[in-house]
C-alpha cells in the first residue's frame, strides 16, 4: 500500500556515518532512506547574553537546504533571508536537544549543532534532531575526554521520526510521496521512553482521538529502533 | 494551587464582542482572562496566485502584538521584521481556520484574519485562533446574506486552548504566570469532536504517555465551552 | 458643505478614556470622531546613548496602523518595514511631546508613548498627538506620585488638530471624507497659547497669505477645546 | 549679530550652473554660500502604475548626500538604507515640484529629479528644490523643443528658503552655524506669490504668532530674489 | 620548504565523484586535497529576461560554505545575506563557466551550477569552477542523450588553479596555511591552452613582472592536469 | 580604429584638482577624459576592531555612483543597498591604496577614501584609484604638517589604468564605447614599478599567453604617466 512498499510500522534504512568532516568537533551524516542531512557540532566557550555567569550551558541548531537538495531547485536562502518554515525548523531541533542536556553538567558553554540537507526525501527535520544529537554527543565525548567535562551531560539519545494518516493509514516514517500526500502528519520527539515535543498537524483535514492514540504507538516504536542506532554510531 | 486559584480544568472567564471595528467585514475582541485580542476578518476577490482558476477559496492570517500588550515593552515588529515566533503562530492560526473552512462553498475569494493582541497574558494563540474564527464567520455570514456564497462554509467552530503541567500537575488555559513556570505546555485546536493540530513542548523537560492523555481530556473540556460562547457570539 | 454637517470651525466628538491597558504606566483611548487611538506610555530608566550622564530626560514616540484600521485592508508594516510616512508621523509626535516637556525636571529616563491606530478616519497624527500627551502625563503622574519626580515635567498640554482647504473654505479637523479631496491641509500643534510646529502642504495647489491666517485662527480655536478636554482626563 | 555677519534678511550668495553633466536631459549646480547641490532631470516615458493611460505626467525626486559633504564623515546611506530623514526630504522635494507643474500639459511621461549634496552647510532640501526645478525646466524645455510637449506645464518657478529664529531674531537663509542653535526654524516653499508648503517646528522651544507672521515675512522676500536668479538661469 | 611538504610546482591530489546525488541534473564532490566542493546542475527551461526569444543559452553560478566547513564556525550566510565575498566568487564562476559555453548549441534553457563548500582548506573557488564544469558537462550531456541539443556547446574543459608567493617563492595550489600567509595569490582560469580570467592581488605587498611570468607557467601546467582529471570523471 | 581616434597606446586626457570640497581633510576631482570621480580623504582616530592597540593604520575606501552619472540613470543605491559590483569596486580600491601605504609610520588612525562618480564613460574604477591615492595624500600630508606622523607613510604613487582587446587589437585605457564591446579587459595596480594587482576578465572569450604580455606593457606605459600627474597634483 505504501509507495515504497514499507509496512505501515516500519522506518526506512537508517545509517550514521561519523567523523565526517575535518575542522567539527563532532559530526555525522545521517541517512534516512533518502534524506541524507550532514550534522556538525562547533564549541564556543562563550554563551548567550543572558546565561553570562550562570553557570549553565546552552546547545542551539540551524538548519539549511543545499538548493538542489530537492526534487526542483530552490531559491538559496543565502540570497533573501531564512523562510519562517526554516527558522521553525531550526528553533524545533534546538529545543528537543536541549530537552536531552544536563545543562549544569555541560558547564558554561555553548555547542552550536548545525543541520544541512544534502539530499531531502521527506522527514528532515526529524533526521537533523537524530543526527544532530551524534554530533553533539562526539563533540560533549572530546569535552570529556579532555576533562573539560566531568559528569557526562547527555546520558539518553534523544530522537525524532515523522507519522501521519497516509491513504487513511496511520504510517511510521513518511516519504517525500507520501509526506506531499497525507492531509495529517506530525513529528514525535522523545527521549528514555518520555516524550519531549509532540507536533501533529492536519492541513484542512482532521484525526480522530483513537488516529492520535496509533500514532503515538507507532513513534515510540520507531524511537526505540533510532535510539538503538544512535548508541552504536557514539560508541 | 494555581496562581489564579482556578481548578485545574478550570478555563478563565472568556467573552467576545463582535462588530467592534467600522471598516472591517467581520470583527470581535476575544478577552480571555486579561488576554485580549481584536480580530478583524477582510475579504478580498483575488486569491493567491496558486489558486487562479481553480474555484477554490483561501484563508490565511497575520498576527501582531502592540509593543506595549506585555508586562515591559517589547521592541516593534515594524521596525525589524517579524520574528520567527510571530511568523509560526500566523502560520498556525491559517492552517488552523482552513481546516474548518469548505473551500470550495467559500468560492474563489481570500479572506485574511488579522489578529492584533491589545494585551497579553498567555495563551495568545489560542484566543486568535478562537476569536479569527468568529470574525471569519463573520464576514462569510455577509457573504450569504449578499447572496455570493450559497452553501454555510463554515459548518463547526474550530477553536484553540493550550494545556500545560504546572507545578507538576496537568492544567487547563495556562494564563502567563503559569507559563512562565510550566515546563510543558502546548495548545490544541480542535472542531465537530475532532484534532486539527497538536503543539506539545517542553522547554528542557519531558512527559509521559499518560500526562498526555490527561492533557488530550482536558483540551477536550474546554475546546466544548469555547464552541458554545463561539456559536453564542455570531448567533 | 461639509461631508459630516459640520460647521466649519467644529471639531469631531472627542472622547478619552484613560487607564485601558494593564500593563503600561500611562495609557489613553482618544476618538477623535471616528479616528481612534491607543496611546500607551512605557517609563524605561535607560536613556539613549548621547543623553548618558547628562541629568536630562528623553520623550519619544512610535506610531502604528492596525492593517485594517482602513477602509480597505493595509500590508501590515511589520511584514516589510515601516514606511517612509510612518517614519515622518512618529518623528513628528516625539518631536512635538519633547517640546512640552520640562527634561530637567523629568531626570535622566526615557518615556516612550506608543500609538496605535485602531481605526482611522483622518487626522490619526493629531488624535495620537494630543492622546500621547494624556497617556505621558499619566505616566509622569505616576513618577511623581512614587517621589522619583519631585517638579511636575509638564505643565501645559499639547495638543494638535488639522485645518485644511476643502471646497475652496478653510475648515477645522478635516475627517477622512474632506481629507481625501483637499488640496491644501496640515497640521497645527500648538501649548499654553504658543506654537510647536506647523506642516502645511499642497499636493498640486497652492494657499495665499491670507488663507494661512484663517488656518491658524481655527488652528487655535480647536487646540483650546482639546487643551480642556486633555485637562479633564489628566485629572 | 549673524555668524556670518548678514543682516536678519539677507539671504547668501546663490549661483546656478547649468548643463554640468554630460548624460542627463537637465541639470544644475546649485550653491547657496557653502551649499553645494548636484541636480539632474531624468525623462522616463514610463510613468508610474497608478497613472497608466491616464494622460498625466509626473515628477519625481530622490535626495542624497555624499559621505564627507558634512563636518564629520556620515555612514554612507547605500550601505543601511536610507534613513527616514532623507526619505522625508525626498518626498517633500517631489510634492514641491509637482505643485508646479501642469501635469496634462506634460503628458504620460515621468521626470525624476536626483538632488545630490556635494557640499552642505544648511539649507540643503531648499536648495535642492530650487536647484531641482532648474533642472527640471531644462529637461522641459527640451521636450518642447523636440515638439513632444506643447504647452509649457511650467510657467512658474518653484523655489524654497529656510527662516528661523536665531538668537532671539527671525532670520532668513540659516547656515549650519545658525541651523543648529536655532529653536525654531523651517522651511517655505512657494510658487508666483502663492504658499505651497510650510514646515516649521521648534524642537523643545516654541514660538508666538506674530513670530510665524515675521517669519512668512523674510520667506516671502528670499523666494523672489530666488525666482530671479532662476529664471536668469533657465533663460 | 611548503607545509604539506610539496614541491612548487605540485598539485595537491585531486579527486571527482560524480552523480552524488539523486535529484540535480548533473552533479560531482570534487576534492582538491581537504577542499571538498558539491558542485550540482539545475537545468530550467526559462532564461533570464533579457535573454528572452534570444535563441541563447545561460549558464550561471552560486555559492555558498557550510557554517562549519572552515576551522572555526562562520556565521551562516541565510541569518544576513550573503558577503560582498561570496557574491564576487559566484559572479566569476559564472564568468568562467559561460566562456567555456557555445550559447547558440545549448539553445534557449538556463543552467544553475551549486556550488556548496562542505569542507574549507584553501582554493574553494578554483575548486568550484573545475568541478562545477563537471556538473555543468554532465547535465549538457543529458540533454544531448535526450535529443534536445544536438551539437556539444562544452567542447574544451574549464579549470582553475591559485597559485602566489609563498616564503618569497612562487608555488602552484595554495592550501589555506599558505594562503593565509602569502602576501600576493591570485587565480588563473584556462581552458584550452588559452586564458580567461586572472586574478592577482597583494594585500599590503607587490609583485615583480617576472615573478607574475613564473606565476602564469605554474599555473599553466596546473590547469592541464585538472583538464586531463575533468575528462576522465565525465568519460 | 578606436572610436575616439587615439592610438592604442594612448591615455585619455587626465586632470586631476585638488581641494575641491571644504570639509575633507583631502580630496580631489580626478577626470579621465568624461569620466569624473570625486575623491575625498577623511581622517578617524579610531581604527576598526582588529586593530586596536596594534598600533598600525588603516585605508578603506567607498565607491558609489551618482544615479545620473550614466547614460541612462541608475537605481540609486542608498534604495536597496550596494550592489556586488559595488561592494567589489570598492573593496578593491581599499586593497589597492593598502599596498602602498606604510601602516606603521601611519600610526594607529583610519583613512576613509570615499569615491563619488559624478559622469561615468568607462573605467571608473581605475579613475578611483588614481584619485583617492592623491586625496589619501593630501590627508597624509596633513597629518604630517601637524606634526602627527614623522616619517612619511605614502613615499611612491599608487595609479590604476584599465586595458583590454578591442576589434582585436590590444589597447589602453578603453573609454566606455569601447569597453561595452570588448570582450577582454582588465584593470592594472602598480606602483614603482612593481604590480599590485590585476583583474583580467573575458566575458564568453579568451585570451593568449602573448596577448597578455602585450596588455602587461600597454599597462606600464599608461601607469608612468598617471603617477607623474598624481605627483604633480600633491606638490
């Protein structure tokens, strides 16, 4: 029923690649089926303004498209600003991971997790919060090994994975296909069997309580299953 | 317990007035607790260039904030475009009003919301969404009574409330000293007994399977208190 | 003659309510017929730059359009900056409260008076301008009554009210109707009996000599009227 | 009494240079003392869209100044926009002209006035519209040459001088030194013995009626000496 | 004598993969030593207005650094704009590419060459011009395949190499530890035994006649080496 | 052969005024046959950021264009922000003057070269270069004058002169007419006999190693005289 053949509960290939590139202090480029995002993460000892001398760290993300990432070309957003559906993206990926940080662990600090879509197939923004997460884990492991940081701060991976009401299926995991085509689709976020951001939304359609209940069900599936790759790819 | 002393399926006093603005064609001011809002509704025959031709209507929103709607002044969107926050919550009350609109009974015309917080004391979105509807209706019911639309566009209410656990209990209708606190909080939008949207998020926390359920209950209870003052308003 | 029966030294109805916002130190609604503004005065204990250490205190305004303030719909400002005008009309009204203000006697804060058209029907910079000045006395009333000003910063009030040529006669407070058609209007703010600021203009006329002067003997008519009823709503 | 040692009615010394730039269709350089603006007509048979096959001109104007023209170096406006005083200048500088111009007689067309300050000592959007309508006459007069316009749309010249009051004095023509101690001061703009705009203000001062009637008084006798040296510079 | 421990006349290795991803028209990771460039090809059917009804083909360029491609995090270029810098780096790619284009063969169709820097070791914009010709072939190609240009309008392959004075002593190929300290650089774009752009420049430095000889030699058998890698990766 | 009928190795006709503005601590009015620059010199004491406390100078420089400076007008700049042409022209005036001036002996200060084109006909950049060195000079001397720089920091002239290949034949200084056609041509920075920069650009052409080789003498030649007429200029 699927286009791609899937069934209703099950994720595309996963695969994390780290070490990617020279000059981060932690990155990874995670593939998805075809959704391949390239996640670096960069240490400043300098934090924001209003954590000076708080003693507390702060983990944040941007997010970017190469133009040609997509089926057609985009507009490069270098050119006239980052579209509000970016900014969204950006702000989404920096809470959940700060969601999964023992800030006070982390020490007066900040680690900047930067997310670029080489290749996009629907669902980038859940595989920029996984793979961002193995960024930021290579980077908080060399903060440690370098005893900069004592007690580790990011004890539970944290995750991401798309649902939605496809055909009138719920189904884990959407493609470009089906992702253009479901009138309902949300992203789950969570983190050691607790949830951290729920996102379900329903343009010009809606979902029944019980639609809800399955989809919660499906994610929490596809989290295990994500969380389980994430601790072989930082090990 | 709460700062109110509301219960925590309590919601604070809501009223809407309507026709409070000369020029507009559909107008209200929702007051939720000390949370006010002026919704105004403007009909336009052009709709967006992706809709020429194809007999299809359109509905979309913007939403502001009077610099002074907050306890200190916050800096005026004019004077340097609006922010990331201001563009998702604009986004949302669009989508949110269009999946109660039957487009093609609405005809091919645009209608824009503009939702102008007077004054702000949590749960802001919420009320827009909530008052974008009655002005919405509004302006359709003259549509009707002008004989250019036929069939009722706009059959159920859709309406909004955020939910949040503050001080480790589920509560209903956060005002701003509760959210402020609330390490959870999110907003529902619902129409007819059915979901349109879910925006679930914790700041640096998380939230079990179970929280949410609750969460889902209470959403529910008072999403059927705002349809009734809704039908009430535009009767 | 005139569109509204008015003679031609009559001024609209006004009306200002004071206190309508709960956050703000000052706050004002003034109609001015069917023109009506929100004023709200917000103390800051920090002055610009080239005032630091000087003793003296600061005044000044921003003004704003709710997009349907208008008869037909307006591009919201925060969307691509505020226009030329909106610039010209808020530099206007901080230029002309600052001239009535005592800025030793204020000390060394900054007063921000923000208005805020809710619905416009002609001469919205004058209406702010005479509703600023009630929301700033409200505010400094405030500073006094706290003991942080000891001399009262603003003796006499300032108001502003448009005279204008419409049909060939020389009239006062022009409303939307005769502002549209008049070749020749401006704007007349004037304290204690003396002039601040005059802007006469001719888009494509001319005025003589001979008609100034009848301007500015209506001019001086309506600012009495307004001084009054400034007075009552201070008090 | 005046730094410059000119009696309260004398204005300095004006000189207009035609014919300065190669390329465009009109121009001139126009020095009030130490005031040194660059003014061009630009002919566009394009008019703007509000005027599409209406049969009317229009005339247009941009102001500028070049970085070191002042004291001490200005940021140069192309790099952060231009600031809403130029804005204003521009828009004055326009509406000006066109008060002057006949608009049927000079057809669909637009001419577009560039009034750049090489050199500024006060005074420079007056002698920007002096200057500029000697450009934009030559531009004229080349039209009519060609036999594209038939009857002159500019039988009158358009001129504009400052007054102020100085040291206590009404003064006429202020230059920088005077410009920025004066309280009060503006500009005039005036067409054949006819008004076509005033600004005055009194930034933290005031000033009495018989102070603007002085004021009306020197305006009046600079703009003829000015009409002269305009009309010598067009003959 | 030079870090890397290479001879002056060395190259570093290059490498080019090409088809890296699946939805651009021609694509390639070119590597110059630790200089990774993606360099994609966008076909589009509308040209630039100014070439409408032309019969003529366009060929133009962007590009852009991921935040971390560089040894510390640069701000990212979507947050404000892109620098005069990258703008003058995608005007010569684009330059370079189109000299290599017989225009009237590729027929009336546009070709975007991405060009995203993935990692940053000196020579990004050589490495882009010699990579984005690949992509730029590879999409001609396809087109060709298709039937819809008949005759090859990229005859000759287009490359570029740096080369400068480093230590006193002109070398081929800088890698970013000497191009951050060699007092002149420059970049030499060739194609077919003949030149098309030279860029040499000293900051704070001067160069000899003789020395820019020996410069225009080293760069000459550069470049015939990258010719003889681009044939073989679009083979 | 050349539209102007001078030879190939032939100059326009250069005249360079000097202290032609009053505020500036150098300037001049640099002429290239119709092409006319006005360069100012303005003198800061404070040096940008990365040089602070280092105690070496800095030159910068700023180009702009004056909307009717060309044959049909522009869009002014100060609108919608410096194109990257302009940011290229001047980022290249700043490097060029840099290569020649003596940092220490300039002591911790910045000069800001601001370059104005009054009337463009074709290589204004080079006319720029030519100029803000005098008006750098001028400043300079002041300084010197006044006893605030002891050795002199600008001993040789830096000059710019543009070539290329017109109707197939090598030649010096093209004049707009003949750089619109040419399809090669380049700009030369020397100064004492020594390169500082070259541009060399062929827009859909190429050159040969010999063409070069004449442009390089053609170059030389044109440069002897441009800093004979800088040196007579300063003296």
């Amino acid at each position: 029923m699927r286009p791609s053949g899937r069934r209703t509960d099950q994720m595309r290939d996963v695969s994390i690649d780290t070490a990617v590139t020279r000059h981060a202090e932690g990155s990874c480029l995670i593939r998805m089926g075809d959704t391949h995002v390239l996640c670096t993460a960069s240490i400043d000892n300098r934090v924001p303004s209003f954590l000076k001398n708080s003693g507390l760290g702060w983990v944040t993300a941007e997010y970017g498209m190469l133009p040609r990432a997509t089926h057609s070309r985009m507009r490069r957003e270098a050119k006239d600003g980052q579209s509000g559906r970016t900014q969204e993206i950006q702000r989404l990926i920096g809470r959940a991971l700060r969601a999964g940080v023992d800030r006070v662990a982390l020490g007066e600090r900040q680690i900047t997790i930067d997310c670029d879509v080489i290749q996009a197939d629907g669902g980038t923004r859940c595989a920029a919060i996984t793979g961002g997460w193995v960024a930021l884990k290579l980077a908080v492991n060399k903060l440690m090994k370098a005893g900069l940081v004592i007690s580790d701060p990011l004890v539970d991976p944290v995750a991401a994975v798309s649902c939605g009401i496809y055909a009138g299926q719920p189904v884990l995991d959407l493609d470009y296909p089906e992702d253009s085509e479901a009138g309902v689709d949300g992203n789950f976020i969570m983190t050691a069997g607790k949830l951290i951001e729920i996102q379900m939304a329903a343009e010009g359609a809606t979902f029944s309580r019980s639609q809800m209940d399955t989809l919660l069900d499906l994610a929490g599936g596809g989290i295990e299953e994500l969380h389980r790759i994430q601790r072989e790819a930082v090990a």
